[in-house]
C-alpha cells in the first residue's frame, strides 16, 4: 500500500514527533501508532513529561498575552489561512487520518473538509462576537456587554475524530483570543502532530508567537495534569460518560469550566408512515459508518409493528451487500475497529444480548483470512431486543444495531428518551403531525432532532452536543462560541453625577 502521504505530513514511520510542535522535545519515551487497517507502525511519538507539559503551558500563557491583542478579524484571517493550507493537503491528511483511525476514505476526507468548514464559519464569527447594548435606568449612563478570551483552553479528544473535533473547539477559540493545548487520544497521536505541522507554517508565516497551538501526547495522566491545572480556564473533552464525569468533577473542583461531549444512543423512530427507502440509507449509513464508532451512531432501531417484518427483510438483505476491508480502497463501505480491545467489547456486547434474551438477526464475528491480518475487522450484526435490556441502555462503539417494536407514538418516544445518554435522535415518517410532536417539548429529549435524516452527520453550523450523559456541552456553530470567552457588563457614566441604581440615597 502506498503510504507517501505519510513523509508529506511529517510523519514518516521513523519520525519520534514533538510534545509540543514548538520545539523539540523528546523524553525518550514513545506512545506507537499502530494502523488497525493492518497492524503496521505507523510512528512514534514522544511521551510528555510533567517538565515538559509545564514548559508548554508558560509558552502558552506568554503567546496569549500576545494574541488576545490581535484584532478579532486578523486572527480569523490567520484561521482562514490555515483553512486554505488543509484544502492543500486534504488528499493526505484524509488517507492518515483513514489509516491511522481506520474510518473510510470517503470519511476521512469528511473529517478534513469538516475541518475546513469550520475555519470557514471561524472566519465570518471573527467579526461577529456581539454583545448588547441595554438602557440603564440612570440618566446619562450607557450599559453594554462585551466579550473577552478565557486565556489557555485545553482540549482533550478521542480518538473515532482524529482531527475534526480539535479543529471545532480550536478554531473557535483562536479567533475568539484563546490560545489552545491539545491532548489528542493516544491511538491516533500521528494526525495531531499532522495538523500541528500544518499549522505551525501558517503561524511562523504570519510572525505569530509560539504558543497558539500546542499539542501534548500521552495517556489519562497527561489529560489529569490538564484538569487540575487553574491556569486552564476551560477544559473541552470529547470521549466516554465515564471519563467525562471524571473531568468534569475535578474541574469543577478548582471551579473551572468544562465542555464535555460525551457517550450516545442514539435511536430512530421509524414510523408507519416512513419512507423505507430513506429509513435504509439513513439507518444503515448511521450504524455501520466509521465501524460504529461515532458518538451519533445509530444504535437503535424503534419500528412501528405494522412494517417490522417488512423493515426487518430490506435491512438484513441491505447488510449482505455492505463490503468490509480495508477503508483507503473506496469500494469499502466498513473498515475495521480502531483496536482489539475493541473487538473485545464488541463480541462481549453480543454474548450479552444473547444472555439477555435477544436474538440475531444478523450474526456478528471477527473476519479473518487476507486482508483482515489485523484481527480488528467485524461483521456489522443486527439483534432483536428489548429497549430495557442493559446492554441496550450501554453505549458499545461498535456496529451492533438494536431492532425494537412499537405500537403507538408515545411508547416510541418514551423508549427513545428512556436512556441514561441524550445526543442524537431521528425520526422517519411522512405525516407532520408526528415530525412537529417529535420535535415538540413533550418529543425527543436529546441535543439534536432530526425528520427524514439519520442520527449522524451533523453540520457545522448547527450548535453540536446533547443533555443528559451525553454532558450538556455545545460546540461547532450558532452561539457556540461563548464557551469560550467572559463576558463582562460595563457601564459608562458620562454625566457630572453619581446617581444610584433602584432609587439608593447616599449623600455625603
């Protein structure tokens, strides 16, 4: 296979990378990026010391005392600069991030234009952070908000986004003044110290201070000194319930901010009066996409009794078709999980369906033979369940899609709202009355509604994020942006008195 884009990203299988992307940085202890597509090194990178992860911090906290005094839009510029250098290596930082995470090629280069995108809307918001103006009950006085970068974020992402959710947080926070610290997962190191390469050619041409962006390597310790550091005003985590309670308990804390992006389950509610052809590509698309290993993945299937069976046929005859092999060929609809722990958990997820009652549909396992050496290729399965299964209420990232029945429009939207996770959710019908109630108060309880489209794909103009176990975080588009600056009230006295508010007397 060839693996030129590797050299072009800077990346190449003997590379050891940097801590920072600053300087050289090298603790003589190395995290190695193994490709799930076919258990190959890939390359290494340097593990970050406490040393080190302290040099990068004061680098940080000098280089934002210099880029919060840039102008708003000349920081979008440099954003929109960064943006035209990602469409220059779209082909190559696509096929990484599809080798090193193993999501399909067409995926990946969506990751990347979800990256440019983003720039794009950075660079309009960059003259768009409004406050308001409010009249004061005071004569002669003005009152006005404005909106202020919170200093150093941090982001801590996983790994099933390589790059698309640092970018959705970072490019955010630049043109808002923030300066940024990146701890990207450990599976899939290479494509953060890719787009640290990218970037740091575009902020060495624009004179701009080391700093801005930085990148520290390493596992679950790495992302604790982050958490416990005060100098970090707002910790951004992507990644499971569980480790998001944890980073959102020790920021809290030192009363810190966090915006956390957490688990999903996230169900369709396909109705009797759904159009099937829509429901197969939006289901199928959505449970088997990036081997199942979104946070909007569709886990679950809600059918209307009256076409089950009917449903039940076209999708098990629609995953015979589905081509599983190795995601940088395009005729691969499936490349593999991102590890074997991985596969453990999926093949333990269905030893628990069947333990509690369910049956397959479509049968899961582990491929093996030419082309699957990496032992992390599985059969996308459907199973018949019950939504209170506790396997069912887990999030397993892996393409396991529930089927489940239903009879009446309440009992699907309780069994949709009826578990711990709140991201994602669809409903597929025709008739309106169902699509408004869906997406009513009294409908869909989760951060993102959809009629007549999956649970995955989101756009980045719409706020991302969902409620509950999910984390009640937001990023990406609308009003986003505010997680990561202050706002502060001013109020200008342009009289020749000091009048009190609410009528207050004090005479001297």
């Amino acid at each position: 296979m060839n693996t030129d884009f590797l050299a072009t990203l800077g990346v190449a299988a003997n590379n050891a990378g940097t801590s920072t992307g600053l300087e050289s940085m090298d603790s003589g202890k190395y995290i190695e990026s193994y490709s799930p597509v076919d258990g190959k090194l890939i390359g290494k990178v340097s593990e970050t010391t406490p040393e080190q992860y302290e040099a990068v911090i004061k680098k940080a906290q000098e280089a934002f005392k210099t880029w919060r005094t840039i102008p708003a839009p000349k920081r979008g510029d440099i954003v929109r600069q960064y943006g035209d250098a990602l469409r220059k290596h779209k082909d190559a930082l696509g096929r990484l991030v599809s080798y090193e995470m193993g999501k399909s090629l067409q995926e990946g280069f969506g990751e990347v234009q979800e990256m440019i995108d983003i720039c794009d809307f950075a660079v309009g918001l960059s003259r768009q952070l409004y406050g308001l103006t409010m009249h004061s009950e005071r004569p002669n006085h003005r009152m006005y908000e404005q909106w202020h970068p919170l200093g150093i974020v941090g982001i801590i992402s996983a790994f099933n986004f390589p790059v698309a959710v640092w970018s959705w947080n970072s490019m955010i926070a630049l043109i808002c003044g923030d300066v940024t610290v990146w701890k990207a997962s450990e599976k899939t190191p290479l494509c953060a110290v890719a787009c640290q390469n990218i970037f740091h050619d575009v902020l060495k041409a624009n004179d701009v201070p080391e700093g801005v962006v930085s990148i520290i390597n390493g596992d679950y310790k790495v992302g604790e000194m982050m958490t416990k550091d005060t100098r970090l005003p707002l910790i951004s985590a992507t990644g499971s319930t569980r480790m998001g309670k944890i980073v959102g308990t020790t920021v809290a804390e030192r009363l810190g901010r966090s915006l956390l992006e957490l688990g999903g389950n996230n169900a369709i509610i396909v109705s009797k009066d759904a159009d099937l052809k829509l429901v197969l590509t939006g289901a199928v698309f959505g449970a088997v996409g990036t081997a199942g290993q979104r946070c909007t993945t569709t886990r679950r299937l809600i059918i209307h009794d009256s076409i089950y069976d009917d449903l039940k046929a076209k999708l098990k005859n629609a995953y015979g078709q589905i081509r599983i092999g190795n995601p940088l060929d395009e005729n691969n609809h499936m490349g593999p999980l991102i590890d074997k722990d991985s596969v453990n958990n999926y093949l333990s997820a269905i030893e628990k369906v069947k333990e509690e009652g369910g049956s397959m549909l479509v049968e899961g396992g582990v491929l093996e033979g030419e082309g699957y050496e990496s032992g992390c290729y599985v059969k996308p399965c459907i199973a018949e369940v019950e939504n209170h299964f506790s396997i069912v209420q887990h999030e397993t990232f892996a393409p396991i899609l529930y089927l489940i029945k239903y009879s009446d429009l309440d009992e699907a939207l309780h069994m949709q709202n009826d578990v711990p996770q709140g991201l994602s959710s669809a409903i597929m019908t025709t008739n309106l009355r169902e699509a408004e109630l869906f997406l009513s108060a009294a409908g869909s309880d989760c951060g993102i509604a959809n009629v007549n489209i999956g649970t995955s794909g989101a756009e980045i103009g719409g706020a991302f994020g969902g409620e509950k176990e999910t984390g009640g975080g937001r990023e990406s588009g609308s009003d986003a942006w505010k997680a990561y600056m202050r706002r502060q009230t001013n109020t200008i006295n342009y009289s020749t008195e000091i009048p009190l508010a609410q009528g207050i007397k004090f005479d001297l």
